[in-house]
C-alpha cells in the first residue's frame, strides 16, 4: 500500500514516530554505548560516528558512520536503530536504507554534503527525521518528505537554549498561522517560504502534520522535561549521556524524567542522586558563528 | 455510539508510546478516555490499553516506579487490549529476545517477527485498514482464544474474553471507531458492574 498519507491513514514512517513518543532516542557510537542505552530504556538509538561534542572539539568533516558499526549496533539491541546523513547526501542515505535503519536523521550535525539542496525524502521507503528552527524550515522538510520534525537546538553545547528557543518558535508560529483567514494563507506562506498546502494543514488542525521532538542541548532530566512541556513529544539526547560522568546513571534518570514530564515531584525524584556531573556546557554566545550547528541547512 | 448506560472509563497505559491516537476511537465507541501512569490513577479504570510502542521501554518503566504488582493486580480484575508492544507485554512466552511479561494471556510472541521498519505494512481487517509497524508475531496460542483475524497464517487479532491483543495498530486510521476499538468497549460492558 501507499507510503503518503492518505488522510485517512497515518502513513507507516510518521506511524512508527508516533510509536516513539514519550521517549528517549540517544545518539551513541558503539555496540557498547547502544547496549547502555537500551537498558536505561531508550525507545530508540541514533548512530552516528562521534557524538556532537566531540565532532565539535576535534573539527574535521563529521561523515556518516561506518557500516559494520551500525550493523553491530543493529545487532546488539532489538529497539529502533536510526543513524545519520549528511544535509543532502542522498548516497549515504541510499546506503544507509541498504542496511535497513528504521530511521534515518538528515542531520545538521555531520558536516553538509551539499549548502542548497536537502535529499529528497519522498524517494526512499525509510522514514526520515529532519531538524528545524522555525516552523517554515519544519514544513520544507516536511514537503521534501520528513515523516518526523526535531528542533536543532545546538548540538554538542550541553546548553538547552537553542532548542528552547527553536521549541517556542514553532509554538508561536503555529498560533499566528492558526489565527490566519484563509486569504493570507497564501502570502505567508510566500512570506515564511513554507509550502501553502501544509500552512493551510497547519491551519486546519492546529499542529504540525507530523510528530515534533527536542534535540540540541539536552543534559538533564529537567532539561528533558523541559522541552516537553515546551511541546516535544520526545526527546533526542546526543552528548549529554556519553559525555556525561556517569552514562546509565544519566540515561535513567531522563528517561524517567520524559515519562513524568507534568509532575515535578516525578522529575525531583528522577533529578536525584545523580552520581558524577553532567556534561560540561558551553555558552551558545561565545561559539564563533561559522561553528555553529543550526545554521547548516534552511 | 454503542448503546447509551453507563459509560466505562478506558485507562491507556501512558509511560511510553502512542497513547492519544486512542482518544477520539475510544470516545467515538461510547467510552470515556483516560491516560494512566499511577496506581492511583489505575483505581480510576474499568479498563487498559496497553499501547504501541517500546516493550523494552515500558518495561525498565513499570520496574523504576515499582508498577509491576499493581499493574498485575489490575489486569486479573480488568479487561486489557494489549496492541503491539503491549500484546508483548500481555503474553505467556516472549521470544526473539526473551523478556518479562504479564502472562495476562495464553500466547507465545516472537518479537519484530516481519523484520524492521522496511518490512512494516499496512493491509485491512474487516474492511478496516490496519498498520503493522515493527510487530510481533503471535506463534502460538493455547487455551480458550479466538481467533478474530490471520495473516500469514498466523493470528494478528484474538479475543480470550475479557481481553483482547492486536498485534497491528487501529489507532492509527483516522476514522473513529474502529472495529477493534468497538469490539473492545463490547468487552469491557460486558464485565463492567457500575
């Protein structure tokens, strides 16, 4: 049967997004790292070659990672296994559907493959997740075929800011577009540069038309709890696990804290005991613009 | 709308998964919604859905908060439909890896039995069309179940009253109730004393 939506049916790429709601998807790098993961109850992992933190300290180009590592990984545990591309390279993608990822992150993180164009999501079976900073980057990626929507944050800072900032972004732009007539529809949409068909969607239901998780920053079980209460139906942590001191001890406690999000008792309890510091943060302000995340892509 | 009398509260099981594309099929089949993460909030229902999503998940979950007995105490008094990951959670056996389970009904599942996300499907049950994302394969059923639909061969849909599993994902079709969602609250009015 058909991959789109047919408005009757949520599509099997957005369906298996809805499966990973209220959940945890961290980024890892190794077998080692995913087995973690999975029993500090990830709902998913992300593979990637090193974590943002790292890919921000040592530089370099930041590649898809190597197969045999995300075959280990696939075999190592029986949750979801997502890896990344890079913005636009639609051969890394065709290698990555090869292996059969459930998911696969176009990401901002890895270094882009091309500054114009992103991969045309419509042409694979495998669903994609792609970043945004605002709601008409959201329907872009959307229109290009983004089953899921994540905000960028800025990856690798342990600094919630960026994320919080591209969360309520969204928010608010999703209320203006609600309060819009139909008329202006059309000029917003030339305004924003997001396609009319999706705004008039937005419109309709109130909501993106696919589910919106957090990334970028994510450190804490309150930093979790956080961003979904700032709206995210999940939360993607990259560097704040495998940087932290303490990597099951901080995997627990946010998943714990993404389970009770609306009750801060739950999330003091889950805040406690955390033996070893989290990651060390960085002020987003004294990053030079150029090594700057979510900039990459538009 | 199921015929009017007292309405049941339906509890989906709400640590992890897809919980509130079960609001407007449960609403749409006469029944009230209600999402559920405390034993104090499982004293409020008649009923459970335990959701798509990550058994894994769900269950480092119940251990962290200490549910597993009162859930367990919850599910021998209450009708439960268990879907996809919560089918897991429900069954006797559980293979492909083996993990804890409820032993809720007399089923041997096989975890991500088709494969991965690429061989995920959609297809339809009693004209109602269905999604199979990542999902188990019920292998094998004892006891006093019905079977209510196959694929390959192999159940997909069973009801052992007062429960009832699917192994595919109604919720996701927008058009309210589903037939599943229907035969549920059936189930549950069934057993229901107000």
């Amino acid at each position: 049967m058909s991959q789109e939506n047919t408005g009757q049916v949520i599509n099997l790429k957005t369906g298996l997004a809805e499966m990973l709601k209220g959940g945890v998807i961290m980024d890892v790098v190794t077998a080692e790292h995913a087995r973690v993961a999975e029993d500090a109850g990830a709902v998913a992992v992300m593979a990637l070659e090193r974590v943002p933190a790292d890919i921000r300290k040592s530089g370099g180009v930041a590649r898809m990672s190597a197969p045999e590592l995300i075959q280990e990984i696939m075999e190592t545990v029986s949750i979801p296994v997502m890896a990344k591309c890079r913005i636009g390279h639609f051969a890394e993608a065709q290698v990555l559907e090869a292996m059969g990822v459930d998911y696969i992150d176009e990401s901002e993180v890895l270094t882009p493959a091309d500054e114009e164009f992103h991969v045309n999501k419509h042409a694979f079976r495998v669903p994609f997740v792609c970043g945004a900073t605002c709601l008409a980057e959201a329907l872009r990626r959307i229109g290009e075929g983004a089953a899921l929507i994540r905000s960028k944050g800025e990856a690798g800072t342990g600094n919630i800011v960026e994320a919080v900032r591209h969360l309520r972004r969204i928010r608010q732009q999703i209320r203006r577009v609600i309060s819009l007539e139909d008329e202006e529809l059309m000029t917003e949409a030339k305004t924003m540069g997001a396609p009319h068909a999706l705004l008039a969607l937005v419109k309709q239901t109130g909501g993106l038309p696919v589910p919106n998780f957090a990334a970028g920053g994510v450190a804490t079980p309150a930093d979790a709890a956080l961003c979904m209460q700032l709206g995210a139906e999940s939360v993607f942590v990259g560097s704040g696990i495998f940087k932290s001191e303490s990597p099951p001890t901080y995997a627990k406690a946010i998943v714990k804290a993404v389970a009770h999000w609306d009750d801060p008792r739950m999330v003091l309890e889950a805040s406690k005991g955390l033996t070893g510091a989290p990651m060390p943060g960085l002020d987003v302000h004294g990053i030079e613009e150029d090594m700057r995340m979510a900039g990459r892509g538009w | 709308m199921t015929d009017a009398g007292p309405m049941p509260t339906i509890a989906v099981l709400a640590l992890q998964g897809c919980v509130e594309r079960h609001r407007p099929h449960v609403e749409a089949a006469g029944a009230r919604f209600l999402t559920a993460k405390t034993p104090a909030d499982f004293e409020q229902a008649d009923a459970f859905i335990l959701p798509g999503g990550e058994s894994t998940t769900m269950l480092k979950l119940i251990a962290a908060f200490d549910l597993e007995a009162p859930l367990a105490r919850a599910f021998a008094a209450k009708p439960v439909w268990g879907i996809c990951a919560g089918t897991i959670l429900m069954a006797e056996t559980v293979l492909s890896p083996p993990q804890r389970s409820f032993g809720v009904l007399p089923i041997k599942v096989l975890r991500n039995g088709y494969g991965r996300q690429l061989d995920s499907a959609q297809s339809e049950v009693d004209g109602y069309a269905v999604s199979y994302i990542r999902a188990p394969v019920i292998e094998d059923v004892h006891g006093d179940v019905d079977i209510r639909a196959t694929r390959d061969g192999k159940p997909v849909w069973i009801v052992a009253a007062p429960h009832m599993a699917t192994t595919f994902h109604a919720e996701l079709t927008l058009d309210f109730p589903s037939p599943m969602h229907r035969t549920f609250v059936d189930l549950v009015r069934a057993h229901y004393k107000p």
